[in-house]
C-alpha cells in the first residue's frame, strides 16, 4: 500500500542523480551518454548481472541500423569504435514468394545505396559489439553511475522527485525515471500507463548463418504466405537470419536439431549464398504490436519498447527506439539549459508530442505491411507484385522509400541530423 507521508517526503529530497533510467540493455546507456554530456547526473539501472551485460560471446543477434541511428552513435562517441566491425548497407531487395523459389521473383523493390547522396542506408551491428561499446563509453563518461544485478521493486513520485526502491532495499531519489524496460516495462505498470496492441500468430526464428559465397553487402526481404524471411548480411561471409512463421510451426523448427533446422531452412533461403551453416546460437520472438497508451507520466518518460514494440518486417525496431532517445536527450537538454524542471509536464509533453505522431505512422505502417504480405491469397499476391514493380520503376517514389529507411525523413532531433 502505498504510504501517504512519501509524498511529502519526496517534495523535500535530496536527489542522488538528475535522471535514472531503468534498464540498461541499448536504448538505455545511448541515452545516458548524451545526458550525462549535457551535465546532467545519470544512474541506470538494470537486472543483469554485470559480467552478463559484457558478453562478447557470437549469439547471433544483430542489428540494422539506419544512417540516422549511426549519426546518433557517432554523436554520442560509440561510433568510432564499432565502425570497423559492422557492414554497410549497400542494397535491399525485397521480393514476394513462396517457400522454395528463392529470395527473389520477377517482382520486386531494390534500394540501392547509390541513389542516396548521403551513402549507405544503414549498417548491420552485432550485439556482441554494439553493447559492449556502449558499457565501455558509460564506464569512461563522467556522470553516470551504474548499478547492475539489481532490478527496481517499487517507485514512488512527488511534486519534487521521485523515489526508487531496488531488489537489494537501496533506494535511489530523483527528478525524473526513464523506463528503458522492454515491452514488459516495470517502469510503466508502476506508473499506471496501460498498452495497446496484439499478436500476430508469428514467433521470429533468429540465427546467423555462414555462407560460401559473398552477400556483397546486399540485404533480402523475402515475404512468404507464413510471414517473412530476411537475410542481413554482416562482416565477412555471414548474414544475420530473422524468419518469421507461425507460431506452431516455429515451435517445431525451434525445437529441431541445427542439422534438422538447415534442412527446413535451406529450400527457404534458395542457393544464391551456396552452401550455409549455422554459426552462433538460435533464438525466438513473438512478434506483435504493442504501444504505450502514453509515453510520460508524472515524473516518468519512457523509451524504446517500453514505449513502442514493433513488428520486425521493417527492421525498425531499434531504430524508432534510438529515435526516442535523441528526441528525449534533445527536450531534457534544452530544460536544463533553461532551468526548467526536467520532470515537469510540460517539459514531459515536448517529448510526448514529437514522438506519438512518428511512432503511430511507424506502427500502422509495419502492421498494414505485415498483413497485407503474410498472405498467400492470389489476388493480393498480384497487387503487391505490381505494385513493388510500379515502386521500383518510379525513381522518386523509390528514393523517397530509401530516404525513410535511412531515417531521413520528418522531423530529426539535433542528435540525428
């Protein structure tokens, strides 16, 4: 039960840091970076235990980052370290087809990096290196204090700052929480902002594959009836696989042996690659929708999936979540240099305003996308085919689908431009 006195309590404390952000997986230290330049005192938060969160071990994950996200990085001094070890993005291809004909059909959209001025759309990261690089920037920045192994039980918020009770009965006090959190954020139930969204019938079969020949920086979209098929390539003869099917189908593929799984997977992926294996671990993902009814509350403001959980057929994920990171950073930085309260509702609803818009197109685009595609009725599979070929035929249309793809477009916070 909550108790009545905190209130007061809170309106009189003293505040260890400015801001906590409350889990610390990517969204969460690529916001306190450029918080803690501003000047800003940061304490981020998050239940793994350190020597987890350091990992260096090849699991398979990856990201596709969007030139927007790598300016982000760049900004915030990550970049320089990684950019060796990630590859660009040179071309996209995405078909429509069923299983066994190959990524590729006489109809289909290619993005090539050369219509855009500004060069790659995007590059591909792995989690090995994108969160180690991260951690690493944290540990050298003045300003951010880090706690790992303990997770947040208990939040409390008054008229002058908000309290955190942790697993281990610390307590830290504060001016405003960012839920960094996922789509099951702690941080927004305690603050009473309910979800909106739905499953798809798909779980995501994510692995890494080696192949024989080169993927010569080339990305596939390959859309199947069941749901989509991607391969992202990544440095050297490896590609990042995201394969979504339904959700008993991809029970009993998860549940195969990496010999078994190749099979189900080799008529799928076509033989344009050569010969591929496994490399790495295989993971899986029920994918839905699923979008905070708010992404602020009294003293809270949230990020990433804790706001917003997309469906992966655009490859948006992390990027949507980066771009609420470098709007928050911009509002949050712009306060303090104002001497405004960082938590003031006002401040909070800056940030409110200039993400709902972008996130809601971006939320009805991939779900319009992942139901007009996971489909294998004959008269939309006509309609998308010329409609992908009409797209690809019509360079402006085509380069303005690239410029948003790269995170071009709209209204691009400071840190993104």
């Amino acid at each position: 039960m909550d108790n009545p006195a905190i209130p007061a309590i809170l309106d009189a404390m003293e505040h260890d840091s400015d801001i906590v952000i409350v889990g610390g997986g990517l969204n969460g230290p690529a916001l306190a970076l450029p918080l803690a330049q501003s000047g800003l005192r940061v304490t981020i938060v998050d239940a793994l235990p350190e020597h987890l969160r350091k990992q260096t071990d090849f699991d398979g994950r990856a990201y596709a980052l969007a030139l927007a996200s790598v300016r982000l990085l760049r900004a915030i001094g990550v970049w320089d370290d990684i950019a060796d070890r990630t590859q660009p993005l040179l071309d996209i291809k995405v078909s429509d087809g069923r299983a066994g004909a190959g990524p590729l059909s006489p109809f289909f959209l290619h993005f090539d990096h050369a219509e855009l001025e500004e060069g790659p759309m995007g590059h591909m990261c792995e989690d090995r290196v994108l969160r180690p690089a991260l951690l690493e920037a944290m540990e050298n920045a003045s300003g951010i204090t880090q706690i790992s192994g303990d997770a947040v039980t208990a939040q409390k918020v008054g008229a002058d700052g908000a309290e955190l009770t942790l697993g281990s009965g610390k307590r830290l006090r504060t001016r405003l929480i960012v839920g960094a959190d996922g789509r099951a954020s702690g941080t927004a139930e305690r603050a009473g902002i309910g979800r909106t969204g739905w499953g798809y019938g798909q779980t995501a079969l994510v692995c890494a594959i080696a192949h024989e020949k080169p993927h010569h920086g080339v990305a596939h979209q390959f859309f199947m009836p069941t749901g989509p098929l991607a391969i992202l390539p990544l440095p050297g003869n490896v590609s990042s696989i995201v394969w979504s099917e339904t959700e008993q189908t991809a029970a009993e593929f998860a549940a195969l042996s990496d010999d078994d799984f190749l099979h189900v997977l080799r008529p799928r992926f076509g033989d344009f690659l050569g010969q591929i294996s496994l490399t790495g671990k295989r993971h899986t993902y029920p994918l839905g929708l699923t979008v905070a009814n708010s992404f602020v509350a009294p003293r809270v403001a949230l990020v990433g999936d804790a706001a917003h959980g997309l469906h992966p057929v655009a490859g948006q994920g992390l990027n949507a979540g980066l771009r609420d990171v470098a709007a928050l950073a911009q509002v949050l930085g712009d306060a303090r240099r104002r001497g405004e309260d960082l938590a003031a509702a006002d401040v909070l609803e800056r940030y409110e305003r200039w993400r709902r818009f972008d996130v809601a197109t971006l939320s009805m685009t991939t779900d319009f996308t992942t139901k007009l595609f996971s489909n294998d009725n004959p008269i939309l599979r006509a309609v998308r085919g010329i409609g992908m070929g009409a797209i690809n035929a019509a360079a402006p249309l085509r380069r303005a689908m690239m410029r948003e793809a790269a995170g071009l477009t709209g209204d691009l916070p400071e840190l993104m431009r």
